[in-house]
C-alpha cells in the first residue's frame, strides 16, 4: 500500500475497525489514538446489520465476537395499543448468509481492540492523546495530540483519518463554524437489565406511537438461568432535550420519567416496570444528529464514521455504517496503491457519502419505524387487523426501501463482491 503509515484520531467502533481493515488491507504502519485515558467501553447495547457482520466475518472476529452477542431473528413493532404493526425476519431467518448480531458496545469494542493489539501491536492504540489541531498541506499530514497534563506530541502521516465521533475535531477543522450537533427536541434514556425471555427470544421490539419509542432487544444469555440481557432505550419529547438541566437527576428519577411516559408499555413477555426497576444505572441524553456533509475529503484527511454521518440511532446503522466506511477505505487504500493517496480517499468519500447522506435523511424520519407513526396518525385508538390500516405491500415497501438505502437489502449483501483484499 502507498499510504505507509496512517494516523487514525479516534478509537470507537469506527477507528478501530478501520485499524484492522487498513492492516488486512496491507498496511503495517497504524496507529490509533485516544483522547480518553482508557478506551470507551460503556456496556449499552447496539445492532449489527447482516452487511456489517459480513465484513467482520471476513475479518476473522465473527466467532469471538458470538461468544457474548445474541443472533436477531426477528424485528417486531408495535403502537402503545399492544397492536402488532409489523414483523419480519432477520438475518440468518431472512435468507441472509450472515446473522444480525445484537451485542454490547463494550464487548464489541474489546474485541476490535484486542484484534488491533494482535495485528499491529500494543503500541498500536494511544491513550490520553486528544487532538487539539491537525497540519494539512502539500507533503505534510500530522496531528498535534496533547494529553491530560498539557503535553502535545506532533504526529505525522501519510494519512490521517478522523474517526473520532460525533463531536469530532477533526471535522471541527475543516467547518469551524459548524456548531454542536443539533437535537431534535427527543430525549434518550438507556439501560440494561437481566430479564427473562420475551418473544423469539432473539427479537427486537419497538412500540411507539407519532413521537415516542420504546426499543427492547436482548445482547446476551445467561445458559445456567435462561435469562437475558435486555438492552431498552425510551426516546420521548423533553423541553430539556439540550442536556443542560436536571443535573441532580439520579437513576431512581431517571426510571420514573420513563414510566411516566410509557406506563404499561411493553412488548409481549415484558414487565417494563419490573426492567426498570432492575436496570442499575439509567444513562440520558438529548437525541443528536449531525447535518450531511457536501465534503469529507481534504488532501491527504478523511472522515470516517459518525464524525462523517452521526444520524439519529434507528434502523441499527450508527456501528453498522462506521464498519462499512472502514473496510470500503481500506479497499479504497489498497486498490488505489498506484495512485495519490488524496484520489483513493476521494474515491471512498465518492462511494460513501451520497449513500450515507440518503441514510442521514431518512433516520430524520425514523427509518422503518416510520410505519409506527403512520400507524398512529391513521388509527390512534388503535384497530383490530393491522389490514384494515395498511396493505401488507405498504409495509413490505417502506422496509425493503430502507435496506436499499443503506444497502443492507438481501440480495446487495448476500451478493456483491468482497471487499477483502486477495
């Protein structure tokens, strides 16, 4: 690979999935470093789309990775009636070569991390080393990272890639004057709890009506009590969206909020207040998202990941995608050897960006939950055959849509060339 040494800004999914790629891809010479004195490893839950679990399969880490995950076989939606909306299966039980795997962040992260170690060695992950400014200009690519106590190290690079999140410096770099990210006036409440079984056992459930949403899927088993660990988010309408009030706000209240908005909602096999009541901690936050972007590549930099497209969490894409741009850079590095470094990266943002922009939009609209709104807006009081509210083609549509857009759709995934190189 022509680009020999890489400098990645960021070691969430997104870094250090593109640590990996960039490794498998060819590359020796990669580094990822961290602003955090220890890498990010909160326990909550998140989706991985069968796309994604294709290219970490060809990694090598899909079975480490099962070890601590529950394969999604089912995707069920509700309104607050109780109402079954939709259903469909997913993964393996949809015709998918690869499963969907629901996992802890934290589990996940380890993984990657720990594979990175592996390839590219222990030194391959810098901790406590913000970046506080970047040089970008003909024959010179560095980062200027600085650590807790106000020391900077200069970094250079052939390349250097801002993976570093919704907040991102470096995206910061190149829109100074872009802003926080916006909220759309929703608040998050998350936690996890040990529960038992409910549905499938494997499925995702989502109940709403036009604004609100409540999510329950299970990310681990315990084989010895037949219980499982249930990831739950509660997004809601909240005049304190921006985060700035409630600091006094502890778990207990935290759990009466969210039952004050969902009362007995709960999907079949469901004691919401029972989850609540045994969820340890309850994390808030406002619903954030980030404008697209008309550009994500500047010479020898690129943005990768939610520094590049953070869109609100529904149709499981936030880590699927930030999977996706790692192994498509790569490629992008590896097949474009030959050429400038800034025309491979400008040959990943080519095929990334319009797809991802498309993707940012539609979650504005709340992706395939959408069908939970319509629901709502054409029987509130709820109904007795979904039938008699919508066609099953209707519903069929707006699912097979999504998966087009983020090109997560059966045949695409099952289908398309490998991004491996050979």
């Amino acid at each position: 690979m022509k680009a020999t040494k890489i400098v990645v800004a960021g070691s969430g999914i997104a870094g250090l999935a593109a640590a990996i790629s960039l490794h498998a891809a060819g590359c020796e010479d990669v580094t990822v470093f961290e602003s955090d004195s220890d890498l990010r490893s909160l326990g909550l839950g998140l989706n991985i789309l069968p796309n994604a679990v294709r290219e970490l399969a060809e990694l090598g880490l899909l079975d480490e990775l099962l070890q601590c995950a529950i394969r999604t076989q089912e995707l069920a939606m509700y309104n607050p009636h109780g109402n079954l909306v939709w259903r469909e299966d997913r993964g393996l039980l949809a015709g998918y070569k690869w499963p969907q795997i629901s996992i802890s962040r934290s589990h996940l992260v380890l993984v990657l991390a720990k594979e990175v170690r592996r390839r590219l060695g222990d030194s391959a992950i810098v901790t406590d080393a913000r970046l506080v400014a970047l040089v970008n200009e003909p024959g010179r690519t560095c980062g200027i990272f600085e650590d807790r106590d106000g020391r900077r190290r200069t970094v250079e690079g052939d390349v250097l890639i801002g993976a570093d999140g919704i907040h991102s410096a470096v995206r910061a770099h190149f829109y100074p004057a872009e802003g926080p990210p916006p909220t759309n006036g929703m608040t998050l409440y998350r936690g996890t709890a040990w529960g038992d079984r409910f549905l499938t056992g494997r499925s995702m459930a989502v109940l709403g009506d036009d604004r609100r949403r409540l999510v329950l899927y299970p990310i681990d088993q315990d084989e010895t009590t037949g219980q499982t660990l249930i990831n739950w988010v509660a997004a809601f309408p909240d005049a304190q969206a921006d985060g700035a009030g409630r600091p006094s706000e502890d778990d207990a209240a935290r759990r009466a909020s969210v039952l004050s908005q969902f009362g007995a909602w709960s999907p079949p096999g469901v004691d919401l207040a029972a989850l609540l009541d045994n969820t340890p901690r309850v994390q808030r936050y406002p619903m954030i998202d980030r404008d697209p972007l008309p550009r994500w590549t500047f010479g020898n930099v690129t943005l990768l990941g939610d520094a590049a497209h953070a869109m609100y969490p529904a149709g499981s894409n936030g880590a699927t995608q930030a999977v996706i741009d790692a192994r498509v850079l790569a490629w992008h590095l590896a097949a474009h050897r030959d050429a400038d470094v800034g025309e491979a990266l400008q040959a990943y943002e080519d095929e990334r960006r319009p797809q991802m922009t498309e993707l940012q939009r539609s979650n504005r609209s709340m992706g395939p939950e959408r069908v939970i709104t319509l629901a709502h807006e054409r029987a509130p009081h709820g109904f007795e055959d979904v039938r008699d509210v919508f066609s099953e083609e209707e519903l069929a549509e707006i699912s097979r849509t999504y998966a087009v857009t983020g090109k997560f759709d059966q045949d695409w995934v099952n289908s398309r060339p490998s991004l491996s190189i050979s």
